[in-house]
C-alpha cells in the first residue's frame, strides 16, 4: 500500500452518496460537541481526533471497491488518529508556554514524524496493501475475532 492521489473517483460519486457523508460527518461531529458539553473540552478534544467522515467513506468505498481497499483505508485512518492525538498532545503541553507559530510547528511536526514512522513500520517495508497480504498472520492494527 503506497499513498497515492487519484482524482478521477471525483466524478464517480453520486448525489446520495456525498449527502450520507455529509450526514455522517454532521452527526459525528455533533456528537463530539455533546460529549464536550458533557465532559468537558478535554475529554471532547480526544474525540475530535476521529475522522468525521471515515465511517461513511468506508461503507461507500467497499461498496465501489470492495472490503480489501475499505480495509487499508480504515488503518490509514486510524494511523491519522493516532497523529491527531499527539498533534493535540503537542498543543496541550505547550499552548500556554510557546507563542503559538512554535506550537503549531512541533505540533505538525509531531503528527507528521509519528504518521510516517508508523506508516514505514507497518506497511512501509511490505508496501502490499490488504489486497496483498497473506491471509494466514494477522496485522498489527486488526482487531481480535469477535466471540
């Protein structure tokens, strides 16, 4: 699995399916508001981590290419989150004691050293997607069998 762009699947998505993303996203993000009003700002700040719209992109690209592509894109995702955490990490150690350009520079720099290092140490030295892998070992990032 290499990272690429491929701006042709654009124009191949119909109207229902970017207003289900929308939706998604929308109440995802809705829920993450309720959970900071709940919570506090802290605890709802984990939450912003998620990707708004992962879920429904999913759905919509295994439905357009089937489980194998779902299922990379999903541990990209969560490779994303993971970043996103440490960027929001970054800030909270450093927001009040830094001028801000600083801040958000490590911050970046954190998210940008960890997603890559992660990406190289999990599928950077295979560079086989999914589609590619043997069936017969598990990866890092999948979760056990359900009982």
């Amino acid at each position: 699995m290499t990272p690429s762009l491929d701006l042709g699947g654009v124009n191949g998505g119909k109207a229902w399916e970017y207003a289900v993303r929308f939706l998604f996203g929308g109440a995802i993000t809705a829920c993450t508001g309720l959970v900071t009003h709940a919570c506090g700002p802290t605890v709802g700040g984990l939450f912003l981590a998620f990707p708004a719209i992962l879920p429904a992109s999913l759905t919509l690209v295994k439905r357009h290419d089937g489980r194998a592509k779902a299922t990379d894109d999903a541990r990209g995702g969560r490779l994303g989150s993971v970043g996103l955490a440490a960027f929001g990490g970054v800030v909270a150690l450093t927001a009040t004691r830094w001028v801000p350009a600083m801040t958000l520079a490590v911050a970046g720099a954190a998210w940008l050293v960890l997603d890559v290092g992660l990406w190289f140490l999990f599928y950077g030295s295979a560079g086989r997607g999914e589609a590619d892998r043997p069936k017969t070992a598990p990866h890092p990032f999948d979760l056990p069998p359900r009982m």
